[in-house]
C-alpha cells in the first residue's frame, strides 16, 4: 500500500503542475473574455469594468495563485460566462462523458475478447492474419469517417436513432458506435499480441496434458494470464476514450466534457477550461494507479517500488 499512497501523494504536484500549464496556455490564444461576453458594441469602459469583475485586469502571477488557492480549498473558482461554480458544472457533464466512454469501452471490449476467442479456436494462423489485416485497415479510420456514414444509414435512411442530443436512451446508440468502430480494433490487436506471447508456454502444455478442451483451456488458463498483462493497455484505453470524445460529443450534440471545453473555449472560459484540464489530469493519474493496483492484486509476483 505504500506505493499507492506515493501514488495518490504524487498527483498533488502532477495537479499544480496541469493546472500551471493549462493556465499559461489558454492565456496565449487569442481573445478577450469580456468582449466576447460584452459584444462588439461594448465600450473601452464597460470591457475595463467587466475585467476588473472577473479579476483578469491583475498580474497573471496574482490570478495564478488565486486559482492554485481555489482549487486546493475545492471551490475550483466560478465561470467567466454564467458565474456558476466550476466544479458542479464539470461534474454534471462528466456524468455524460462516462457514460458514453464507459458504454463504449465495455462493449468494444467484450467484442474484441469475442473475436479473439474465435482466432484462438480456430487455430489457424491465416486467419488470425487475415483478422488481424482487417483491425489494422479499421484502426486507420478516424471517427470523423465513421461519423457521416452512420449518422445516414441508421439516423437518416433508416430513421432508428436521433442523430443528436441526449433527451432519450437512444441518443447514446450512434455516438457509442462511432467509438466502438474506432476503439474495438485497438483493443483486438493489443489482446491478440498478449494470447501471442503466452502460446507455447509450459503451463499449456499441461492444461492439454490433462485432457482440456481448447474452450476450457482459453477461459481458465490463457485468459486469466493475458488479462494481467492487457490489463494496463486496457484502463489506458479507457482515459483515451473519455478524454478524446471531444470530436464525437461536438458531431452528436452530447452534453459531455468535451463539448463543454469545445464551448469554453469558443468563449475564453479561463477557470472552466483549467478546471477541465486539471480534472482530466487527475482522472488520468487515478485510472493509473488503479490500473496498477488490480496488476498487483491479480498478479502477486509483480511489485512496484515506491522509490523515484
């Protein structure tokens, strides 16, 4: 436990680390809060008033502090443009985000597990080639190919499923697709190198020795050890999705994180778009250590040292 703790220890200075950074950056792109806010018609007096307001007319060394204060005293600072608090808000739209990356990474899953199960049965190595050939072709689609071709054969021609918002279950269905077309041959061809490595292995060899059926022999021997080691890949994949919907909540209307940063920074949202940012990191550090936890629960021989 030691080196978890060191873990969860480490995402404090990972934290201040993010949110100097994303401070910095979104503060070199061009644009001016108050006059996005105020309109072109607004005064040189009334865009001085409304940055006082919002405390951008301070030196950034002065900002920076005040928003490294608010985030370790939890109150994350409030939004420029709806001066609501930035953490709720944030936590309400990452709500949807799981949902959509979650739903995804569950269901790319069990289907990439599916068709290694059916290569490993077959035990012919051409076909493992030929659906290996297949995942690679696929994982050259980006999701904004897969995107208008579904949206017009399932939402437009057949007129099953909304091609936007999230007022029904049924929105969840296309953006959920797009993903699984991306995700699932990434996760097929990662699993299929670990059933790679392990092939041969003595601990098979007995397994058969004892008279096992090859279904059996794959559910309780070859799975178990490929998991462990397609475990760190996997939770990685997962941060991936939930941080690189971006594009996918934009096309589908979905009120996840990602749309929200899209907006703030449409609308030089300083505190929401850090606050996102920080989040993001954080997720990433905690999916980490957790990933690294359940390693070391499944597998007793792997150790991880606490020691820089």
């Amino acid at each position: 436990m030691k080196y978890f703790a060191y873990r969860l220890l480490l995402s404090v200075p990972v934290a201040i680390a993010a949110a100097s950074l994303a401070f910095f950056l979104i503060r070199w792109i061009p644009g001016d809060p108050a006059a996005l806010i105020l309109g072109d018609l607004a005064t040189a007096e009334d865009l001085e008033t409304l940055r006082r307001q919002m405390g951008l007319d301070q030196p950034w060394s002065v900002q920076l502090l005040s928003f490294l204060r608010d985030l370790f005293a939890g109150s994350w600072g409030e939004s420029l443009r709806s001066r609501e608090p930035v953490f709720p808000v944030l936590w309400a739209h990452f709500g949807f985000t799981l949902g959509l990356g979650g739903l995804a990474w569950v269901l790319s899953s069990l289907v990439a597990l599916l068709g290694n199960f059916f290569v490993q049965m077959t035990l012919r190595q051409e076909m493992a080639a030929r659906w290996n050939a297949a995942a690679l072709v696929l994982m050259g689609v980006p999701v904004f190919v897969w995107s208008p071709f579904l949206v017009e054969f399932f939402g437009v021609r057949l007129r099953w499923f909304p091609i936007s918002g999230s007022e029904s279950g049924s929105g969840l269905f296309l953006p959920v697709l797009v993903l699984c077309c991306a995700s699932t041959p990434l996760l097929f061809r990662q699993m299929q190198a670990r059933f790679r490595e392990i092939q041969g292995q003595d601990f098979l060899r007995v397994a058969y020795a004892k008279g096992l059926t090859r279904q059996s022999v794959f559910w309780r021997h070859e799975l178990p050890v490929a998991f462990v080691a397609f475990l760190p890949y996997w939770f990685s994949h997962l941060s991936g999705l939930l941080a690189g919907s971006i594009v996918i909540e934009h096309i589908f209307d979905w009120p996840g994180m990602g749309h929200l940063l899209f907006e703030s920074f449409q609308n030089r949202d300083y505190p929401m778009i850090q606050g996102i940012l920080v989040f993001s990191t954080l997720l990433q550090v905690l999916n980490s250590a957790l990933s690294d936890f359940l390693v070391q629960r499944l597998d007793p021989r792997v150790q991880w040292s606490a020691s820089l």
